[in-house]
C-alpha cells in the first residue's frame, strides 16, 4: 500500500539493470536520496525493505520490495505561496 499523494519509484525500478540492488547501491538507486549507512540501520532495527538476500558479505534487496519501501516512506510536498 502506497501513501496518499507519494512520488512513483517506478521509473527507477523499470531503468535498474537488475532484479535486485545492493543495499551500496541505494545511493544510485535513488539518486542519493537514501544513504546505504541508513538502510543498514533500518534492517537492524528490522524496519528495511522486505526480501533482503545476503551474498558472502553483500546485501541485496528485490527491487520491488525496495520501491514499495521507499514508497511508503515517501510523501511528495506542495509549494506554500
């Protein structure tokens, strides 16, 4: 379920060059708008993305479970005049 009003993620989702990113990708993912330091973060407090994978000592995540994260977190903001 996304938020009334929350910005697409999907255009990022559909041009990402695989089904998962790793969680030091995020940055790119995103633009920079979330730090991988901050994803850590999440995760321990078991408040990241759904689906995360380890591979040796990377982290990963579906990148459709990263959208729908990054969506619920996610509010878009109007100009005050």
């Amino acid at each position: 379920m996304t938020k009334l009003n929350a910005p697409s993620f999907q255009l990022m989702a559909d041009q990402w060059p695989s089904p998962f990113v790793a969680r030091q990708e995020v940055g790119k993912f995103t633009g920079g708008i979330v730090n991988p330091r901050t994803l850590a973060n999440q995760d321990s407090l078991h408040l990241g993305p759904e689906g995360r994978i380890r591979v040796g000592r990377k982290i990963a995540y579906p990148v459709r479970e990263f959208v729908k994260w990054l969506e619920a977190r996610s509010v878009k903001v109007g100009h005050d005049k």
